[in-house]
C-alpha cells in the first residue's frame, strides 16, 4: 500500500468512530432527556456494545501497525504541518486506548451506564446511600484504569490527560495554588461590604416565558438551530453527533430563572464550539476536541464574561422586562446588574457566582485526589463534603443533595473532568483580552445586541482549530503566553471593585 492508500484507510477508521461514536452519544442523550428509568439496564448494555465495539477497532493491532507504518514513511515535514500533526495525534489516540482492554471499557460503560439512573434518584431522595456502592464500583475500575497507564508522576495525571490532552496534577495544583489565596483574599474584602439585593431573582417566573427567552439568547448567541435542538433535563449539558447535530439541554426552575438563563448561555457557548469545528479535519485525528478545559472557555466565557456584562445587558433588559414585566418592571438595569452578580459563597457549583466558582472546583480536586490516591473511601465522601465546604466556603450544605451528589461527573465516571471547569475560566478571560485587544468595538456591538464579532473571533482563533493544538498551544499561539491566572484574577476585581465599591 502507498503511503497516500495508508493515510486513507487511517481516515476510513476515524470516520467509523465517528458513526460509533455519534450513535453512542444519542444513545446517551436519549438516555438523560427521555428514557424511562426502567430502560436502564438495556440501555447499558446497548451503550457498552457501542463503546466495545468501538474501542476494539480502534485498538486493532492492524491500526497500531498501520500508524507506525505512516509514522515511518511520512515524508519530511515541519512539526506543525497539519499532516505531521494527524498523525502524531492518531499515535497518542492509538496508544492511549490500546491500554485499556475492551472488556474493561466495556464494564465501565455499563456500570457508569446504571450508576447514572442510581445517582438521578439518589439526588432526587437526597440518599447517598443509593449511589455509595456504584461510586465504590466506579472508583474501583478507575484505579483499575489508572494502572494501565503506569508509568506515571500521579495517578491522577492519566485521568486529566483523559480530558486535557497534555495536562498533569502537578500543572494544575500549580495553577490553583497560585489562584486560591488571591481569590479568597478578594471573597474576604467582598464579605465586609454590604450586600447588593436580587430579591427580583427569587420571585415567580412563567415557566413558558422562561423558555421563549431561553431560545431567544441562544439565538441571539448565534446558536444554529438547523443543526441543533433545546431540551430540558435534570443537570443540563451539551452534545454532539457530528458537526451537524449539536444538542443542547437545560433545566428550568420557577423561583430561579437566572439557573436557566445561565445555563442555557453556558451549553449554547459548547455548542457554538462544536458548531464551529473545522470540516476539514473532520474525521481525521485532528477532527473533534481534545481539551475539555477550551471547551469550557467557550461556555463560561458566553455565560459569565459576556452573559454577566453590564453591555450584554444593556441591549438584553429591555428586552427581559418585557418578557416579564410583573417580576421586572419596577427593577432598575443597574440593580438587575448588581444581582446576577451577587457574591455569596453557595452550596451549588453550577449557581456559583464568578468569585466562588473556583474554590467549588478546588474542593472536588482535593477530594479527588484523595479518593485516587487512597487516603478517603467513598463512605467518607458526604461527611468530608460538609467540612471542606465549611473550610473553603463558610457553608454547610442542607444536606447531600446540595452537597456530595449535586454533580453528574462522578456516576459517570468523569474523575479528572472538575480542574477543565477552572482552567476554562483562566483561558476565557484570555480569549476576552485578546479579543478586546484586536476588536476594541465589541463593546459598543453587544450593547446594540450585535454578538457576531464575537463568535467570528471565536470560531477563527479557536473554533476551526478542533484538535490541533493542546490548550496551552492553542493559548500560546492566540495570545502569545501560557495558562496565567493574572488575567482572571485582574478581571474579577476590577469588576467586584466597581460593584461592591471595594
Ligand atoms: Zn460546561
């Protein structure tokens, strides 16, 4: 075979993943937005026969002698040639999932599979004991994983790398480190001041009128509807099943219409990065994602950094208090400002304001670290829950379904995901700078409701580049310098400075 027949069969494998793929992800997402709970068990078993099947083609000895084959022949080429690239990141792939046995793979999808339906009731009793003996299973398998991997500096660091191609502990406990005095510093100056007021945030909104806005922002944000669909779930998210098929999911609440409205910006920023992958690399090894901590700088970015802006809202209120004018009439821009940005250390995560998101992050990290390096069981984890949160936040949680089982990414296995949602916020604010740097207008623009500046931006520095580079690359490459947590820190306090008169 000549080396161009070669190339071609390796794409001919990517494009099948990508059906496998695709499928198992509807599959999932059926699972999160329709399925009866009773269809668990089957659903489990579809789920692990796709990801099995999967898994075994792509680890094929054949695939193995295929990319060396391609590494040896290929012609002499500069690193950051596209083809030199593809290849390099088809030897990772290929070697990355060759370590893990397809049994193993098979066995975690249908326990993670299960462990999902366990979690969604244990929340919804808020009943850990309902979901202990699955994480103790999930827990198990991941060590299990993580062996496969040795030699390692942590163990933790095959799990990052499983979301942040590159990424290692020792990476992000520097970056948290450096972040968490500075950003419990500017939490302590917040809490000596009096409280700004978002009673209006509390009353009760129309749930229909909820949902025309939410489809409004996500239209406003350029979402492509062509290509997509809004639905309702527990903890909302974002899939795809190709470039053409991008989904987004939220979660509507009548006394807290800020959890939808941030939420949908949130998955409707996921989606417009999926939207805006390149078609050129698709179904190749630089096609998809390869850093969840990028992916979420295209959320948070939508969600906190535009969607928490006093120009956003500029155009947006308006439009808002006619939606809603008994809860919104009589409440000024300026207060409605103030009060979707109220610090207050809270029990949930994805609620969290912009100054005590992070520490939210840092307690999972710590907590998982634990976990993997065998210094808590999971018995542990609702009692440990309340005390870090305590320590970190001044809080304690009402009780576990405010605490230890709010998130998903445990029941599913996502042990390592947490630190991607931290660097996301580091790397939004960078994209932020660079973009106000090269486009100064954009200010002007949001406030006249004009957001495409922003995701032309977007798409051309960091959308189209799909798996090319690693985060810390594509950041390099974007604004000239790595992860530096400067940048958010200088963000959060010149826009706490101005609202809390610090
Ligand atoms: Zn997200």
């Amino acid at each position: 075979m000549s080396f161009e027949e070669k190339l071609a069969k390796l794409r001919e494998l990517y494009t099948e993943q990508n059906l496998l793929t695709g499928i198992g992800a509807l599959l999932g997402w059926d699972q999160q937005v329709y399925m009866p709970s009773g269809g668990a068990e089957t659903r489990g078993a579809q789920m692990a026969y796709i990801g099995g099947l999967a898994h075994q083609k792509a680890t094929a000895p054949e695939v193995g002698q295929l990319i060396d084959d391609l590494a040896a022949e290929i012609p002499d080429l500069d690193a950051d040639d596209d083809l030199a690239r593809e290849i390099k990141l088809a030897k990772r792939n290929f070697d990355h999932s060759a370590k893990i046995p397809t049994d193993k793979m098979m066995e975690f999808i249908r326990v993670t599979s299960l462990a999902h339906e366990a979690w969604t009731k244990a929340k919804t009793d808020s009943d850990f004991a309902v979901f202990q003996p699955h994480l103790e299973k999930i827990l198990d398998l991941t060590k299990e994983m993580v062996s496969f991997f040795a030699p390692y500096d942590h163990p933790y660091d095959p799990l990052i790398d499983m979301y942040e191609v590159g990424m290692t502990a020792a990476e992000v406990k520097s970056i948290f480190d450096a972040l968490r005095p500075r950003q419990v510093e500017l939490l302590r100056r917040i809490a000596e001041k009096p409280q700004v007021d978002d009673s209006f945030a509390h009353t009760e909104y129309d749930i229909e009128t909820q949902k025309k806005l939410n489809n409004y922002l996500a239209t406003l944000q350029g979402y492509d509807w062509n290509r997509g669909r809004l639905d309702e779930t527990v903890h909302p998210f974002t899939t795809g099943f190709g470039l053409d098929d991008v989904r987004i999911t939220t979660h509507y609440y009548l006394n807290m219409p800020l959890s939808a409205i941030f939420s949908t910006l949130h998955e409707t920023g996921h989606a417009l990065y999926e939207q805006g992958l390149s078609r050129a690399y698709h179904n190749t090894a630089l096609g998809g994602t390869n850093s969840m901590a990028v992916h979420e700088s295209n959320s948070r970015l939508w969600e906190n950094v535009i969607g928490r802006s006093k120009e956003f809202w500029r155009f947006l209120y308006p439009i808002a208090q006619a939606f809603f004018p008994a809860n919104l009439g009589n409440v000024s821009s300026d207060q409605f400002y103030r009060g979707i940005n109220k610090v207050t250390p809270s029990f949930i995560r994805i609620e969290a304001d912009e100054a005590t998101y992070n520490l939210h992050i840092m307690l999972r990290l710590e907590l998982e670290l634990a976990m993997i390096e065998d210094k808590i069981q999971v018995k542990d984890l609702p009692e440990l829950w309340m005390s870090k949160m305590k320590e970190y936040l001044g809080v304690t949680p009402p009780d576990d379904a405010r605490g230890v089982l709010q998130d998903v990414h445990w029941s599913g296995g996502m042990i390592g995901y947490f630190p991607t949602y931290a660097l996301g916020n580091l790397l939004a604010v960078q994209w932020w700078n660079q973009m106000l740097s090269d486009l100064p207008n954009i200010p002007d623009e949001m406030a006249a409701g004009k957001l495409d500046s922003i995701l032309t931006w977007l798409r051309e520095n960091v959308h189209r580049h799909s798996s090319r580079y690693t985060a810390q690359e594509l950041v390099r490459k974007v604004t000239g310098e790595g992860i530096n947590p400067d940048y958010y820190m200088n963000y959060l306090t010149k826009k706490y400075t101005e609202i809390y008169d610090l």
